[in-house]
C-alpha cells in the first residue's frame, strides 16, 4: 500500500463514491486486514475537510478549501495552532505549519515506481446522486446529497500524468478491485 500517493491523491478529492455500493454507511472507519495503517490514521480534521500531517511540525491539505480550520487543526483529539502556509504554484496542494509537535506523520512516498501500485484513498464529501449515461452507457453518478463523511476506497495506479508542470496520479475505474474500488471526483 501507498500511504502518501493516498494522501495526495485524497488531497483534491471531492468526495470517495464506491464503485459497488451506494451504501453510505460504507468505509466509514478504518480499513482492516490487508489494509490496516494504509492512511486513515493519518487523518485530521481541518474545519469540515481532512488534512494529513508529514512532519513533527507540518500538515498538507488541498488548496481549494483554502483555510478551512481558522487557527486550528485537530489530530488525534489534540488541537495544533497553526503558524503560517506555503503554496506551490499550481498545484492542488498547502502546506500548513503549526507550532506544536505532532507524535506521528505520513511517511513520505520518495520513489517513482507508483505505476502498478495498490492505492487507498481518503476523503469527505458525497453520496451518489443519479446515475449518468451517455449515447446509453453508464458513466458515473452524479452529485448527491454533500455528508462531508470521511471513507475510504482502493484502487490500483494506471499511470503517472504529467499536468500543468506536475505529476498526477491515474487510476482507471474498471471494477477489478472489488468491492471497494472508488471512483474519484
């Protein structure tokens, strides 16, 4: 499992949909067995969205939500005050610095060999809406009722895509991982 390509993959996630079931009392705690300590206890709560720490002293989170936790982030039933942000230019992705030590961190993903690699991704967000077809094949679900509840769903990594001067990850949704392949909005 890739904990940070998780991570990083969550980051700009919208929402987790399971590909199998629109169950949204599904993955709603942590994975087990085979995917026990895959991310989920790497999770914060930043405001009504997630953020992971990376370091004793930095969380990453996606920048669209901007600053979602006013001057706190809360991780593992303790409150970090947060001291300032760095951005990368163009790029989904905020850097968040507080000034407390958190007592653990994601791991860092430092190779270039995700293609292949099995993958869980965490996020908040929304149910499934109606189902979408085109010229009479289904394509998805759209936008259901927003929950903002934390899940998770695994995938395998199709390919690594070059997008705006950086490296996005690609998975394909073609329901060889059953049951808890998520599509990604």
């Amino acid at each position: 499992i890739i904990g940070l390509i998780a991570i990083f993959a969550a980051s700009d996630a919208r929402a987790i949909i399971l590909f199998d079931t629109g169950d949204p009392s599904v993955n709603t705690s942590a994975p087990t067995g085979n995917l026990a300590n895959s991310g989920w206890q790497f999770e914060g709560n930043w405001g009504s969205f997630l953020g992971t720490p990376i370091s004793p002293h930095f969380f990453i989170s996606a920048a669209h939500i901007g600053n979602a936790g006013g001057t706190s982030f809360l991780f593992q039933s303790s409150s970090y005050t947060i001291l300032q942000s760095f951005s990368l230019g163009g790029s989904d992705l905020l850097l968040w610095q507080v000034a407390e030590t958190f007592p653990v961190f994601a791991p860092l993903y430092t190779h270039s060999d995700e293609v292949g690699k099995h993958l869980v991704v965490i996020g908040r967000g929304t149910e499934r809406g109606d189902e979408i077809f085109y010229q009479n094949t289904f394509r998805g679900w759209g936008w259901g009722s927003a929950t903002g509840v934390e899940r998770w769903g695994e995938n395998d990594v199709a390919a690594v895509v070059p997008y705006g001067g950086h490296d996005l990850i690609q998975a394909t949704f073609d329901q060889h991982v059953p049951p808890n392949e998520q599509v990604r909005n």
